[in-house]
C-alpha cells in the first residue's frame, strides 16, 4: 500500500507515530511561518503542518500545490495546539517531513465542499468530483450498507439472487420500452427490462422457489424528481404461497432494514384496502404520518340553492384541526394553491368554526347557522377549526383534495421528517378503464390474478374485480408493490382476452410464459421495491438522483459523458437503421 493509515482514523492514540497518508488536497493555508494542508480521502480529513524554520525546502515545494492535488504525505503524529471538535481527526496533525506529488489537479470547477459553489448542471457535468463531496458520498455509502443488509437478509432466509438478461423482447403493455437494434438480426430489436416479471415467474416455474435480485430495470417514461430512466429494484418472486405469505416475508425485510439502518422499531405495518385509501385520503398512497381524513359531505349539503355541489358527484371535506383563525389572506392563498395547473380545482369552499359557536363560511348566501353546523358535526369538527371542502366528479376531486390535504398537513409541521408511517395498501382493482382508448388496462401488470371469488366475473364486469395485489408505502411514497400470479395459462388467456389481445398477438408477445404454464407452474406470487427511491425515503431525502452514482438528468440526459449522443452512419447502417435522424 501507499499508505499506512487513511485520513479518517489517526487520532490521540497515534501520537508520536510515523506515518504516511494519501488523498486530495482540500485547502491551503499559510500561517507565519507555517503552511497547513487539509488532506481529504474517502475516510475523512487530516491536517497537515509544514513547518517552515526546521524545514524551509519542504516548504518551498509545498507552497505550489493546489486545491485537488493527488500528494503522498510522511510524518509524525502530533498533538494539536488548537483542536477542531468537529471532526474525529481533530486532534492531531501530521508534522510532515517527505512530500510526494502523485498527481496534480486543475482547479476544480466548483468548491468540493459540503456546501458547494456549483450549480445542479455543472455539478451533473463534473459528478465524479461531487462524489468527493461528503453529502454525496455519504449518499452512496449509505446505499451500499443497505444493499448489503438486504442481501444478508434474504440470504439468511433462503432467497436466491440470480440475474436475468438485460436484452429482452419488447412488450406492448407498461411504459414505453428502450430497445436495442440488433445487429445480426437485421430490423429487429432487444428491449431493456422494464422488470424482470417474466423471468422472475419463469424460475418459479424451474423450482427456484425464493429468488431476489437487486437488479437494474429501464422504463421510457416523462422524468420527474423521483424518476430515472434506469433505476433499481429490489425483485423477490416465491412459490407456494398466498399474499399474507408474501407481505409477512417482506414485513420481516422492511422491519430489519428499520432497524439496522435507522435502529427503529416498526409496528405491524397497518394495511387500508384501496377503496379506503381512496375514499379517506383521495390517494392509493397516503401519507398516513397525519389523519385529516376525508368526510363526504354530499348528505348534509345537497339540500340548499347551491348549484355546484348539487350537481357534483362528490361533496367532501377535511378538517384543519385550530386553523380557524385563518385571515382572508390565507384563505385566499388556498384557493390559489388548489387553483394551481398542478392540482386544477375550480375553488374551494370553507367553513370557519369559530370560538364562539358560531360559524363563517364562504357560501354564507346558501348556508345558514344550522346547515354549517350540521357539516361540522358530520366532520367531528370543533370550535378553532377549518373545514376546506371540495366539490365535483369523484375520482378528480378525491386527488385535488389530496394535494390540499398535504399542503394543510406541510404547513401545519405534521409531515414531519424522522418519522415513518408504512403501510400496505391491499385489494388493489385488477384494472383500470382508460377513457382515451377506451379499453381496460391492468393496474399492475397483466399477470396479476384476480381475487379467485372475482375470476366468474372476468369477463362480464371486469371494472369490479380486485386482485392480491399489494403496495408497501412509506409517508405518502410508494415504495414497493407486487401481487399474487396467474399461473394457470387458461386463466392468463382469458386475461390477455380482456385486455383485448387478439389470441396471436397473446401467442405473440407472452407464448414463451404460456407454454411454461403448460409444464407444472406452481402458485407464486411476488413484488419488487424502489431500491433507490427506498435510500431516499429512509434518508427523508426526496430526489432518488441524490443516491445513484451516475444519474441522468431531467431530459433524461447523462451530463458527464453527453448521452444519448449520435452515431456514425457506418454504425447506423450496420444496424440496417436507414432513418436518420440528426437533427440539422
Ligand atoms: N414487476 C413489478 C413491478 O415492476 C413488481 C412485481 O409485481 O413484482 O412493478
């Protein structure tokens, strides 16, 4: 080794030893007749005291070196005159007596400091050296620990990590897929997994009955903060097993990863059925840190001369618990904020329970005394509150008035950071109508079985069967999700039917799962978690790009090594690609 020690252990204890450290150089500074170096490694900091009275050559080669410096440092350990408590190497400093340059640097283009001078793009450009900054850095250590306690976990309970292949076949259904052209196979294609769903089931079906895979999935989709094109998954697949198997196993994962990561004990994750998730908090992953629950109120306000929440589907309402003293000013704002593009509302109706008993609200002209009283009780409101109302179809309101709930829930400090509330949302419809093109699609995936006392009903009403299907949420993200499988292939017909494939273009696109069906599939089941959306939630972080190493950025761009990117006619031609399409 270069080194004897890093830059992150010597302290104390190491006085009066000789040692030699290597790493970059953070800071200079000259101080009379001294010259003091921060040497920076992945393990911490260590100062560096150059003296110039007892060794002016050393001195003189020193004083040339600049930020980011690769150096080779030998010395002896010495007690500090003035010690830095904040740092585990604070006490001592390395009287340096042999310097060796390893590797000059230019200037960094911004300041490799927790707080560091460089804009998000720059720093996307440059990420190998914001990975030398410790918030980022610390991010990617952090991911690592956890990688390696799941690893162990389901090692330690008999799951199986095997990988499946990158270059797949592309699927019609889920997002859109990349696909790679193939060379020897002129004008077609591979797809990159959106999951490995399939392959995961096809090793039920070999026998491999616990598998797992940390394992990279790749999905077309519009980015957002939460989103990469290529992103990771934590996929688990079992067989012989129902659903409370399944969220059992994985309650045992999720409650070790609290524990050894964040030394929390978790309670019984509480599990809301969808249709309760929907109906209380207008969302399929609530965020459950704060109640403020919804009330439907279309009972206690249909019967007056008020046209909009007469003709509204749904009338319903939360309560803002002490916020009655809300000036008009503030009022306001929440009409702005639910006025907003974001969440679309036309308005917002209020009702203040004032101290006295009596109450205020913004349809005065319809509602007399007795009504608002009668919406606060439905509401379990009591004199100090805010009851915020919204009207209109039900599936639209119910998501406005979720985003109006964590706002409230923001600005009244209940979303608060460090605590955690999971939950599973269960009994999950297996479909979903798309207006547009005026078909169903499945909710989750089209080998999710539907709820064996709905399978009659498949093809006859197929908005109202349910499926075993399962989300884990942890404050109002969805962290993980999966479901029990079909795994008979009449069954997975029939369900290919309804999501209206032809029975060729079923053979066409899943004949490979099929046929396996036909060779003894036993019952399975599965899910698979965010792995990075996983570090962010555990660290109260909301961007998963923050615990990638390389992320791309907003457009779906890697900055750094400029992709995508062009490429040369001869290359476009050996794939048999004729369209070019450069732009001018
Ligand atoms: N493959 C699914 C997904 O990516 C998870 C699962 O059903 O196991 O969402």
């Amino acid at each position: 080794m270069l080194r004897t020690h890093t830059c992150g252990e010597l302290n104390a204890t190491n006085i009066n030893q000789t040692v030699t450290l290597c790493g970059w150089i953070q800071k200079v500074r000259k101080l009379g007749g001294m010259i003091f170096i921060d040497l920076r490694d992945r393990y911490g900091i260590t100062q560096l005291a150059f003296n110039n009275e007892t060794n002016a050559a050393l001195c003189q080669q020193v004083e040339k070196f600049g930020r980011e410096w690769v150096i080779r440092v030998t010395g002896l350990v010495a007690e500090r005159y003035s010690k830095n408590k904040n740092i585990p190497t604070g006490d001592i400093e390395i009287i340096a007596s042999e310097v060796e340059v390893l590797n000059e640097s230019m200037t960094p283009p911004f300041t490799i400091e927790d707080e560091s001078d460089g804009g998000d793009e720059l720093r996307m450009k440059y990420r190998y050296l914001d990975l030398r900054r410790n918030p980022v850095k610390n991010n990617i250590l952090f991911r690592h620990r956890l990688a390696i306690e799941i690893r162990n976990y389901m090692n330690n309970i008999g799951f199986v990590e095997i990988e499946t292949p990158f270059m797949i076949k592309s699927t019609p259904e889920g997002a859109r897929d990349f696909v790679v052209p193939s060379r020897m196979n002129p004008g077609e294609f591979y797809a990159l997994p959106q999951s490995p769903q399939t392959f995961k089931q096809l090793l039920m079906v070999s026998g491999f009955d616990r598998y797992f895979q940390i394992v990279r999935c790749f999905r077309d989709e519009d980015l957002r903060a939460d989103r990469q094109p290529e992103f990771t998954q934590i996929d688990c697949e079992m067989s012989f097993v129902e659903q409370e198997d399944i969220l059992n196993t994985f309650e045992g994962l999720i409650k070790h990863i609290f524990k050894k990561i964040k030394n929390i004990d978790i309670d019984p994750i509480e599990r809301m059925t969808w249709a309760d998730a929907m109906k209380y908090y207008g969302s399929d992953k609530p965020d459950a840190r704060f109640g403020m629950r919804f009330v439907e109120l279309n009972d206690v306000t249909q019967h007056k001369e008020f046209k909009i929440f007469n003709e509204a589907e749904l009338v319903v309402g939360i309560v803002a618990k002490g916020c009655a003293n809300y000036t008009r000013k503030q009022l306001d704002g929440l009409v702005d904020f639910v006025r907003r593009p974001q969440v679309g509302a036309g308005g917002l109706v209020y009702v203040l329970c004032n101290q006295d008993g009596t109450f205020k609200s913004s349809v005065d002209k319809f509602y007399d005394q007795n009504d608002l009283k009668a919406i606060a009780a439905k509401c379990n409101a009591e004199a100090g509150d805010l009851i915020l109302i919204m009207s209109g179809p039900r599936m639209k309101t119910q998501k406005q008035l979720c985003e109006l709930r964590l706002e409230m829930g923001t600005r009244l400090g209940l979303r608060k950071a460090g605590e955690y509330k999971l939950l599973w949302v269960i009994d999950f419809p297996l479909l979903e109508w798309d207006e547009e093109t005026q078909r169903f699609y499945a909710m989750h995936h089209p080998f999710t079985a539907p709820k064996p006392e709905h399978e009659a009903i498949l093809e006859s009403n197929p908005g109202a069967v349910n499926a075993n299907a399962y989300d884990l949420v942890i404050n109002g993200t969805e962290v993980g999700g999966g479901s029990i499988r079909i795994h008979d292939r009449q069954l997975q017909n029939r369900m290919f039917k309804v999501l209206g494939f032809t029975d060729e273009e079923a053979q066409k696109q899943f004949g490979f799962l099929m046929n396996a069906f036909q060779y003894g599939a036993p019952p399975h089941g599965g899910l698979a978690f965010g792995f990075d959306r996983m570090c962010a939630v555990l660290s109260d972080c909301d961007s998963i790009r923050d615990f990638i190493a390389f992320p791309k950025n907003n457009s779906g761009r890697d900055m750094m090594i400029d992709a995508p990117s062009t490429i040369s006619d001869a290359q476009l031609q050996e794939l048999f690609i004729s369209v070019n399409t450069k732009q001018e």
